[in-house]
C-alpha cells in the first residue's frame, strides 16, 4: 500500500517556476522529467524504491508575489519517504534560497543590474544530487548534448526503475547500488566508451560500498572537496565543479576557467580579448559569495543574446536568402 501527500510551497519573491520548467525542457535531462504547461513530474529512487512527484505552480505577474508550488507525491511506503521526496524538490527548485541577497551583491554594476532585472526571478536548475550530478556529468564529458541525453537515456532505461501512475510509466534516475551491480560490457552496447563505462561504474561502486563518502561533502570548503574528488579516476576539476554547483547547490562557486564564462564577461563587458582564469577571478570580486549565481546569470544571458543574434540574422534579407538557397537545394535532392 502507498502513501500520498501534497505539499504546498510558497519562496520568496522574486521566483519564476517558469524558467525551471523551460531549462529542464531544452537540457539533456528531459528524458526523466514527463512536461507540461507550468508542471513537471519526476520519479525518484527512496527507500529503494520509485517514488513520483508531480510539481505545478501557479505564476503571478507580479514581481512582489511568489509563485504557488504544487508537489504531489505517490507511492511512498510512509510519509518519512514523502518528506524525503519533497525535501529533494525543495533543493531542485532552490526554493530555500532567496535572490534578493544576491541582487543586492551586484546592484552597483550597471551590467549585472541589468542582467538581474531582465532575468529577474531565475535560480539555480539543481540535481537532485551529488551523486546524480556526478554521473551526469561524467556522462555529458567531451560530448554533445543530443549524445549525451541518449547516454543517459540508456543508462536509465538498463536499470530500469519505474513507477506506473495514471496510466502513465516515469523512469527514476538510478540509485548507486542499480548502477554498481552492471558489469562495463553492459554499457557498451548503448554507446558508452570503454573509458565512460568505467569512470560510471566505478564512481557508483565506490559510492555503495561506502569508499566514496559524498556526504562529507557538506562539510568541506569549495577547494577541499574540489580536491578530493579530482583524486577519483575520470573526475577532474570541471566535473567536481559541476557537482558543487548543481548538485549540491553552492551559492559561491567560481568555475574560473570555464569557456562560457570567459565569452560572457568580454561580451556583456566588452573586453577587447576573452579573459584569463585569473583575469575572472580577479574581475569577479565583486560577486563574493554569490559567485554561482553570477555565472548562472551570465551563461543564461550569453545563451539568449546569442538566440536572438541568429534569429536576426535568419530574419534580415541576406538571412532570408540564404536560407531559400538551402532550402532549394534540399527540394533538388
């Protein structure tokens, strides 16, 4: 017999459900999410065993209001399973997290106030945690996102832990222990290299046994888990970056030397080269504290200007014709 519970959640303004639901849809991830209008549901392993939420929100216009957060939960054993359950959204959703801190950090740079207002109620898209953040990680290293979603797809799908609700069939990511069971030939046939299947499924055995203690996580600083994890083979620092960011939710990491990064301060800047590591931590003094969130920002930004420099381009007369070009000589073939 399972168990059921709603929870209601109300963070504090500002908040956009909206921007969530639209970075799980583009990411490389969507294939464990089911995606609506203003709802997602996700299944997650607790207990060992798959539990499904149903999230929805109710947006408001404005700015001073939060959203109303919705989460259904199913199949629970108990309600210590649903809590744990909700407490997992409550950390995916950064809804214990208030931006108003963070804008204040920035206000007196014209460029960041700037970004804040336009992008106003965006948090951070997190894991459900470290250990699903590593491995997705691993997984998206060195690969683009369309391979790395099959990876991942087949990766779930093998250990295939689901949860039927409504006549609808949801895939929980799988726990450490599902994934340290399979030997790395059973990997193989679903794309992953000789070298990914490995660094998966050692990192989950590691996990299992208890040789890999994520959980001391919590208590170390941002450069002394940095330099535990890249000890573990496969791992190196942009990986562990990603796991302090995304799955465990750092509010002051600065990935220095990520490409992305460097492009978005010469572009919103307009430095005449792309900045060094240095350069980037030098320049993002100003952040501290709030470091994570800034490069949250200014990728999202970088993305969009970018998005809407190509739709330009598509749109003008030279676009246009050459775009009736490719299409002409797609209707030959």
């Amino acid at each position: 017999m399972s168990f059921q519970k709603t929870y209601i959640l109300t963070p504090p303004a500002p908040y956009r459900f909206e921007y969530f639901r639209k970075r799980v849809e583009s990411s490389s991830n969507t294939y464990l999410y089911s995606i609506g209008d203003n709802r997602l549901s996700r299944a997650h392993i607790i207990g060992g065993r798959p539990v499904l939420v149903h999230v929805s929100a109710v947006e408001t216009t404005a700015a001073q209001e939060a959203p109303r957060i919705t989460l259904d939960v199913h199949g629970a054993q108990d309600e210590a399973q649903a809590d744990a359950a909700a407490d997992i959204w409550r950390h995916m959703l950064s809804v214990d997290r208030p931006l108003l801190p963070f804008y204040e950090k920035v206000a007196d740079d014209p460029v960041m106030q700037n970004l804040t207002a336009e992008l106003s109620g965006l948090h951070l898209l997190l894991d459900s945690g470290p250990f699903e953040s590593m491995i997705l990680s691993i997984i998206g290293q060195q690969v683009n996102l369309t391979f790395a979603e099959n990876l991942k797809r087949g990766l779930v799908e093998l250990c295939a832990s689901s949860i039927d609700v409504a006549d609808s069939t949801h895939f929980a990511f799988p726990s450490p222990e599902q994934i340290a069971r399979l030997e790395y030939d059973q990997l193989r046939p679903l794309k992953f290299s000789q070298r990914k299947a490995e660094y998966v499924i050692d990192f989950s055995r590691g996990v299992a046994d208890g040789r890999i203690d994520l959980a001391a996580l919590e208590t170390m600083s941002n450069e002394e888990a940095i330099d535990s994890l890249v000890k573990l083979r496969g791992i190196g620092r942009w990986t562990a970056e990603c796991v302090l960011l995304f799955g465990l939710g750092r509010p002051d990491l600065l990935p220095a030397a990520d490409i992305g990064l460097r492009n978005a301060i010469q572009h919103f800047w307009g430095w005449d080269h792309q900045p060094t590591e240095l350069e980037v931590r030098a320049f993002a003094q100003g952040w501290q504290g709030y470091e994570s969130y800034a490069t949250y920002y200014l990728w999202t930004a970088l993305g969009l200007a970018r998005a809407a420099q190509k739709q330009q381009k598509e749109t003008t007369p030279t676009g246009r014709r050459k775009n009736s070009k490719i299409m002409a000589e797609q209707d030959k073939e």
